[in-house]
C-alpha cells in the first residue's frame, strides 16, 4: 500500500515555510509522503526541504503585489491554480492538505475542500493572517502558534506551537555563555519585510554604546540587499566588527553563540529563541495586521526571557541603554536565556504531525 500523502500549502515569506518544512521533516520520518504547494516567492525559500518532498508550484497572486492590471488577474490566477490543484488530487488524492498562510495556500486549500479531502491551518501568528482567517471556518482544524491566538467566533484552536527547522531543534537549550569580559556576540535579524527600520537605529546605537562594550562586540547583522551596503561602512567607519549579510544560512548556529538578539517579533523568531533559550531585545514590526507581532512578543516578554520596544519608541539611546543594560549584568542574562525556554515548546512538529494523522483517520 503506497504511503499516505500530505499536501502542505505555504508561501510568501519564510515565516510560513519555517514551520511548513518542520513538519515536512516530520512527516517524512513517520512514513508519509510530503508535497509542498507554493508559489515561485515561496519556492525561494524551500532550498532548506528535505529531500523526498514534491515541490509543486502553482499559479497564485497577492494583492499587495503588482499594479492595475495584475490586481484584475488575481482571481482568474488564483482559479488557475485551484483547476490544477484539484486536478492533481484526482490523480494522486492526498490524505490531509495543511495551510500554512499566505495566498499561495488557497489553491489547495480550495481544492481539498472541493474533493472532500481533510484540511486544517496552522497560524503561525497571534493574530489570524487575511488566508487563514477566510478558511478558519472551513477547515477541519486550526492549529495555533502563538498563544493565546485571537481567532473568529465559534472556531476552536488548539495550542500546537510553531514548529522549528531541524537546525534549530538540534539546538534545543544549548548551553548559553553570560556576558563577562571577552567577546561579546550580537545577532540582529529584522525578517524580510521590517529590517529597514533596524538597519537605520542598530548600527546607531552600537555607536552609542560605551567603549568598553563596543571594543568586544562582535555584530552579525541581516540587512536587506539595498542596505548592506551603507550598513557594513557605518559599522566600518565607528571601528566596530561587524558582518552583514542579506541572509544567514547559519541562523540556529548565531542564535546558539550568541549573548543577546535583536529581532523583530515575527513568530519563527520568537520560536527558534524560545527552543534555543536567549535574551532578546524585540521590535514588533508596527505594519503588521492587527498588531500580530507584539502578540507573538507576549510569551517571551511575560516570561521575563525578552525586553518589548515598541517601533515608535525605537531610538538608538533607548536601544543601547538596553543593550548596555543586558550585557553588563552576567546573571540577568543568563536568568533571561532560561526564561526562554519555559516559552518553547520545542515538540510543535510533532504536535502537528499527530493532528494530521488524526485528520486522517484509522488506516484500513
């Protein structure tokens, strides 16, 4: 008998394909099929798959992307791919299909529902996105992230976690080095959409910090492709050490050596420090629907594991007085990175994987 297959649906950002192929990684190793439905920005980020997962691209828009034009094609692209979706799941029908949010995700989505075939969402966010909020009501089940998850009346949510990349997970409680008089390590990560504002009052505040600090911080810093440059001569120019990159591959790695993180609040990011276990310094991004970032902050933040700077309050005096704060108080950091990990739930992965088996019912 040919292994049940799982359909995961996900794109736009690496916040929703993190946890897609999290799970993906776990379902392989229960025996199951994977297939990823994405988009070709979501397929960007699918390099990190294991192998054994179909990667399937499908046709999808946004309307936050394209002009005119492209926003009068959204629904007749979006139709496109649910057609072959579905005709897809004629010739091999899935099990469960699982959203992960984003646009990308309605083609399956709307297809599994089409063909009966079991469906549930993962909100990776404290708040629901625009994709999963129009299917809450009708998939079988919703699976929460963040938690609590404000989620529309009558649907019921169950606290799953945000499931980590293997690199992360190999990684769970490493040991965490306080503060003291060597080098000190600091990892600034702003997502793809919201490190503008980091690059602009980072390098600033490093600027600010007394000379002592600066002579020993080291800085990994990811700025986006049109700010790299000016970043890295800022940090040049004030003789402090820093790399700058658009991307670091090694993220579990930094985040493991690292003495503090500066970070937006976006919900893989506050699961991979909260499964690793490091003191942070969280800037929600202020664009973000409803709020949804400083909803993710909570549970580091109440769990005294994170300091909240809210963006209109983000200045580099502010930022470095923090960050001062932090790294000359050896046990106040390492009682933060413990804290951190009371947030986690480090078995999100399997969590999931044991609702999509359950969605699929009792094997003949």
């Amino acid at each position: 008998m040919a292994a049940p297959l799982c359909v995961i649906a996900a794109g736009g950002t690496g916040g929703h394909m993190f946890p897609a192929q999290a799970l993906a990684e776990t379902l392989l190793k229960r025996g199951w099929r994977v297939r990823l439905s994405t988009d070709d920005r979501g397929a960007r980020y699918a390099g990190g798959f294991p192998v054994g997962v179909d990667i399937t691209r499908v046709t999808s828009a946004t309307p936050a992307r394209g002009g005119a034009a492209a926003k009068l094609a959204m629904p007749f692209r979006i139709g496109w791919g649910v057609f072959g979706a579905f005709a897809g799941m004629l010739t091999d029908r899935p099990a469960v299909v699982v959203g992960f949010g984003g646009y990308p995700t309605i083609p399956a989505l709307s297809a599994a529902i089409l063909a009966r075939v079991p469906t549930m969402i993962h909100e990776q966010n404290g708040v629901l996105g625009r994709v999963n909020h129009a299917f809450a009501r009708r998939v079988n089940a919703v699976a929460c992230g963040a938690w609590p998850t404000r989620l529309p009346a009558g649907v019921i949510g169950h606290h799953a976690g945000n499931p980590v990349r293997k690199a992360v997970l190999e990684r769970q409680g490493a040991a965490y080095t306080p503060p003291d008089d060597g080098t000190l390590k600091l990892v600034v990560i702003g997502g793809s959409q919201g490190a503008r504002i980091l690059s602009d009052v980072v390098p600033q505040a490093a600027a600010h910090l007394p000379s002592e600090i600066r002579a020993r911080l080291r800085i990994a810093h990811q700025a986006r492709g049109e700010d790299e440059d000016r970043v890295r001569a800022f940090y040049d120019d004030e003789g402090i050490s820093a790399e700058v990159k658009p991307f670091f591959e090694d993220i579990a790695r930094r985040f493991t050596e690292a003495q503090l993180v500066i970070s937006r609040a976006g919900a893989s990011s506050v699961a991979d420090l909260s499964v690793i276990g490091r003191p942070s310094i969280l800037v929600p991004y202020a664009a973000a629907t409803a709020d949804h970032q400083t909803a993710n902050a909570r549970a580091l933040v109440e769990a005294g594991a994170a300091i909240l700077i809210p963006e209109k309050k983000l200045a580099p005096e502010t930022l470095a007085g923090e960050i001062t704060r932090i790294l000359t108080d050896p046990e106040a950091a390492d009682l933060m990175a413990r804290n951190a990990l009371t947030a986690g739930r480090p078995d999100a992965s399997e969590r999931l994987a044991d609702m999509v088996e359950a969605l699929r019912g009792p094997v003949p």
